[in-house]
C-alpha cells in the first residue's frame, strides 16, 4: 500500500499561477530549471521547504489565473508530492491531475492543519490524516477516471497505454 | 426542466439529450487552440503520448502572440518548433507573425468560432471567444495534446451564474469598467467551476468587440467560461463576412441557474482593479491621482478597434505626460490595419505614444513594456498579480482603455470623464 507522508507547507487563498511561477520563465521546457524558480517571486524560501515539507495545505481558488502547466510542473519537480486545498482554479486542478499531482479537496482544510503538521495521504482510498492532530481529514471523493490518471503519473502516459478509454 | 447555453452545447458534443451540472462528460471538441508558450510542451506531449497525426488538420488553430517577434534564442527556437510541427502535420490555421496577432482575436476576426461551437484554448483567456456565444475554456498542454490525438476531452458540466445587465453604458464607461464592477462583486474565486452567462439589452447594444471583452475576463472570477447569449449581431456578422449560418443557442426560459444578478449599465463608473488582486475594484476617483510610469492599452482584454479608437480620441491634440511611456499594442493585425487607415496611429505617434506590433505585449510581461523596481503601470489588460508585469516590487492597475488613456495624459490614475 502506497501512502505518502510529509510535512504541510500552509499558503493562503487565491495562490496564483504568476506566483506559482512567473511568466518569464515561461520559455523554459526543462523541468528542472523550472523548478529552480518556483515561488521565486513571492515567497523563495518555499523551494527551500519544499524539499521537507511535500505537502501543500492552502485555502480556496489554488493555482488561479493563467493556464500554464509549468505551475504543477515546477511544483511536482520541486518535490511536492500532494496539495490539499479548499477549492482549486479548474485549470490548475485539470493540470496537476494530467501531471500526476494529487490535488485533494478538503473543507475547512486551512483551519484544520497547522504548518508543518505531519500529513499521511493513503494513495489507495485518498484518505488524508493530520498524524499530529489525530484527525482525518474529510476528502471529496476523486472519480475514478482520474485515479486511473494519477496511478498511471499523468496524461501522457495514460494516454500512451490506454488510447482506447479515452 | 430547461436547460442553459452550456448544458444545451455539452449536451449536443457529447451525444446526450440532456446534462446537468457537476456530471462529467466527454464531449467532442470543435475546435482547438494553442498559442507560442502552450504549442511546444504540448506538441511534445501529443509525440510522448504515441500519437501520430492530429485529429483533424481544419480544426487545429495555432497562432503565435504571447513573444512576437521572438526576443531571445530561446523563444526563437520554440517558434520554429512550432512551425515545423505545423508544416509536418499540414495544420490549415496557422497565423505566424505579421499574419495574425492575439490567437483570441484570430478566433473571432478569422470566423473560426461560432454560437453552439466546444472550444478548447491552451490559454486561459480562451473563454474571450464566449462572446460569440460558444462554449469556451481554457486548458493546459496535456489536455490540449490531448485533443489534438483525438479531438475528445473530459468536462465537468458547470453550474451558470446569470447577468442580466438593463440600459447602456454612458461613454467613456466602457465595458471594461462593467466587468471590473461584476470582478469585484463576485470575487476572485466566486465562480470556481461556474459558467457566466451575460444577457440584456446592455449586452445587444454592445459590439461583438466589446462583448469580449466581457467574456475575456470571466476567468478572473475563476469562472470555467464566460458566454455572451448570442443575438441578431453575432449571426450578421457570421453571415455577412464568413457566410456561415448557425442556429444561437440561447437559454431556455425555464433553465436552472445558481444564482441570478441583475445590473444597471446606466450606473456602472470608470473601475480600477488595484494591485495585486484583480477582484480589488475601486472607482477611479478613489484612486485618483496615483502616479504612473506606464500606460498600455492591448492585450486580448482591450487591444481592440474599439478601444483604440477611445484611446485615441482622449490623446487627440494632447501630449503624453513626460515622466510616462504609453504603450499601444493592437491586438492583431487587421485592428492595426483599420487604426491606421482610420488615423489612429498617427494621433497616438503625435502624442508620443509607441505602437507595438500586434501581440500580447506588455500584458504577460514577457518580451516588451517589462516594469523596473518601484514602477507602476496603468494598463487595460487583464492581471495584476505580483510580478505579473516585471519587478515584483512594480505594480498594476487595470481599468479601460479610456482611463489608462486619461491617464497617460495626465500623468496619473485619471477619470476619463474629465477629457469627455
């Protein structure tokens, strides 16, 4: 049984995709130089973080404004392994998914976790547990179609293999 | 029980009498769109996926704006990957450089969207096509890769808001400042996954022009996309420039709708969305006075005949103000070559005003009009995040081209009105 466990990085509502990072990086295809400028704007210390604390906690309307998927890119390089939020911008949370990013949506998830709280996510039934506080976080359910998604880690490559479900 | 413009089109794409919010459907898609930055990964995406050809070689639009003319090796590079893709698949719509200009305005002047039409855009403003009354939204290069292997995508059927906006803007209020005002009111994520559907006799008296407008910045509000409920001037235009002929697809009378709002144009006053949030709307007077080094009027917000021609007709006779570069990008070549033959530009190079080529321009602030440490720019585009035009300790204000051309003249945040 895979399950991921880390520390929660806590952000706010409305975390942009300029934030996230920002548009003069957008010439860059390599992954790794992208993920060199995540948050580099606004908060560069979180690059730092994000090598400990792997899971994203943040309010509503995450990874709003433009549609670039260098955003869940530069974060899955960057060693985020999860974000759980309240609410997700659709484009951002359709990238993250065709990026192999598991994006959970969790009310009140913002009040409930404190930063750097030790988060289990079971990658079997998407259950998310707050090891600190001893509490499970109640998750909306992720449809199947896109489990099938994240298990196969990302769009392309089930689409590669799976052509036919499509 | 009826059914919205959303519904009706999910419905039809996907083969179903009927759909209703929050299911997911997979619809087949009319057509796609990609732009500079989204076609590379995504051509890459659509080869690693183990496709071959794309779906439909009439159906792929590619247009070139977000750093045109390339300003680097590095985006020099990528705009020739993009046309070798394009020459190798035999993709119909391409608009290079000096071809086109902003792939939303491609969309529109070269009849490549209609009422009724799925549009999915690599780009998040591709909900500015909504003003043609089709259904619209943004995407990343995954999904778009996606599409281009098979011409299908998944959708989550939204729930719609609905705006029904009485009477008529008082010029210079443009439709800028109305939807700055429904930004503020609904919030930056107050339509997460909702469609926005505009209607009203505020709305029929609207150009198709300043419809986009409107539509273009539905995604502020976090919305999935934004539809203009089609009439008589969409199916004109349609009609008389492309000969294309559609039904309009309009809302059922007796259709669900989440939540209903219903405005007075009439009283609608010049807006600012100031840094560093798009839904921090205030009015003009009560921002008066702050000082600009930056005035840029384009972008697919407001790079528009229409615009121009009010930005022009503030600057008429006047000088820019010393301290400011006024930046004039229209937003594709046909504007450009109507503003010149209409004497536009000529009335913007007399006021000191730079006219860029057709692009998005200062708006990302990726190529031109980058802001320095401590600047601050009044544009009418559509983002105002941190960093969104240079320097993250610059700053953006957006408002109309009326207002940031006003502005420009005096120096500082001005109400149009005063030059009215």
């Amino acid at each position: 049984m895979t399950k991921i466990v880390s520390k929660a990085l806590k952000m706010g509502n409305d975390v942009d995709t300029d934030m996230i990072i920002p548009a003069r990086y957008l010439m860059i295809m390599d992954e790794s130089e992208l993920a060199s400028h995540v948050f580099e704007d606004m908060k560069p210390e979180f690059r730092k973080k994000f090598e400990t604390n792997k899971i994203i906690v943040a309010g509503r309307n995450f990874g709003c404004g433009s549609s670039r998927e260098h955003a869940p890119i530069a974060l899955r390089k960057a060693g985020i392994k999860a974000i759980i939020a309240e609410s997700y911008a659709r484009i951002f949370y359709r990238n993250a998914i065709n990026q192999g990013m598991i994006v959970l949506e969790a009310e009140n998830v913002s009040n409930l976790v404190g930063d750097g709280d030790d988060i289990e996510v079971d990658l079997n039934t998407y259950e998310v547990v707050d090891l600190k506080k001893g509490i499970a976080l109640p998750v909306r359910e992720v449809p199947k179609f896109m489990t099938r998604i994240l298990e196969a880690g990302g769009l392309v490559n089930y689409l590669r293999d799976h052509k036919d479900e499509w | 029980m009826g059914q919205t413009i959303s519904e009706k089109i999910l419905s039809r794409a996907s083969g179903r009498k009927g759909v209703s919010p929050g299911e997911i459907v997979k619809a087949n898609v009319d057509i796609l769109m990609v732009n500079d930055v989204t076609a590379p990964p995504a051509f890459e995406a659509f080869e690693q996926m183990g496709f071959k050809k794309v779906w439909d070689v009439d159906k792929v639009v590619v247009g070139l704006d977000h750093v045109v003319p390339a300003c680097d090796i590095k985006s020099a590079t990528l705009n020739k990957a993009v046309r070798d893709f394009v020459i190798k698949q035999g993709i119909k719509h391409f608009y290079d450089v000096g071809r086109g200009g902003i792939c939303h305005q491609i969309m529109q002047e070269k009849g490549l969207v209609w009422p009724g039409m799925v549009l999915v855009g690599a780009d998040s403003h591709t909900c500015t096509s909504g003003a043609l009354g089709a259904f619209c939204v943004g995407v990343g290069q995954s999904d778009a890769a996606a599409v281009l292997g098979t011409g299908r995508l998944w959708f989550r059927v939204p729930d719609t808001f609905r705006f029904e906006v009485e009477g008529a803007l008082k010029s210079p209020v443009m439709s800028k400042d109305l939807i700055l005002q429904i930004i503020g009111q609904v919030g930056a994520d107050g339509a997460v996954y909702k469609a926005l559907e505009f209607a009203g006799p505020a709305f029929e008296r609207m150009s198709i022009g300043e419809r986009m407008t409107v539509a273009n910045m539905s995604i502020e509000a976090s919305a999935k996309t934004g539809i203009v409920e089609p009439d008589r001037k969409v199916s004109d235009y349609l009609k008389t420039r492309f000969n294309i002929q559609v039904p309009l697809v309009k809302s059922d009378k007796d259709a669900h709708f989440e939540k209903k709002w219903t405005l007075d144009a009439s009283k609608v006053e010049p807006k600012v969305a100031v840094p560093f949030r798009v839904d921090n709307v205030k009015n003009v007077s009560e921002v008066e006075g702050t000082e600009v080094n930056q005035a840029f009027v384009g972008s697919c917000t407001n790079g528009r005949i229409e615009d121009l021609r009010m930005a022009a007709k503030i600057v008429d006779g006047r000088k820019v103000h010393e301290r400011v570069r006024f930046i004039v990008a229209p937003a594709s070549m046909e504007v450009y070559s109507q503003a010149l033959s209409e004497g536009l530009l000529s009335k913007f190079i007399e006021a000191d005003a730079i006219i860029c080529g057709p692009s998005c321009a200062a708006c990302p602030g990726m190529s031109n009009g980058i802001l320095a440490l401590g600047e601050v720019c009044i544009s009418s585009s559509n983002r105002n995040f941190l960093s969104r035009m240079g320097h993250k300790d610059s700053k953006v204000y957006l408002a109309s081209p009326a207002t940031v051309a006003a502005s420009a003249v005096k120096g500082k945040i001005t109400d149009p009105r005063v030059f009215a």
